[in-house]
C-alpha cells in the first residue's frame, strides 16, 4: 500500500488527487472519518466533503498489485 494523500478537508472544500498511469477509482482505499463523495475526472480524483457541520480527516492509500 502506498500512501497518495493524507490531509483534513473543510466544509464545502475538496481534495485532488492526480491520476497515475492506470489508476481507478477501483484502486483506492479511502479512509475517512465522517461522509465524503468520490468522483472521478479525466486527469484525478475529487474527494468532496459531505458532512454539513464540519471538517474531516481523509487517508487514501492504493491497494497491493
């Protein structure tokens, strides 16, 4: 497992993370504590906050090959 971003993110605010070769959403484990929304765009990952009344911490690490 490697490591891609470990960061808290504020209300409203999301987090990018850049796509790597072949990387899916598929790959990704995501580590959070409260609710988050994961979407994917052609260059990266989008980690939305989803809470309405505060921040959350988010680990995302990719899976063994």
């Amino acid at each position: 497992m490697a490591v891609l971003k470990e960061s808290g993110i504020p209300i409203g605010r999301m987090m990018l993370i850049p796509k790597d070769g072949s990387l899916s959403k598929e790959d990704l484990i995501i580590e959070a504590n409260g609710q988050y929304q994961l979407m994917e765009k052609p260059d990266c990952f989008v980690i939305k906050n989803a809470e309405c009344c505060r921040s959350i911490l988010v680990k995302v690490t990719t899976k063994d090959a």
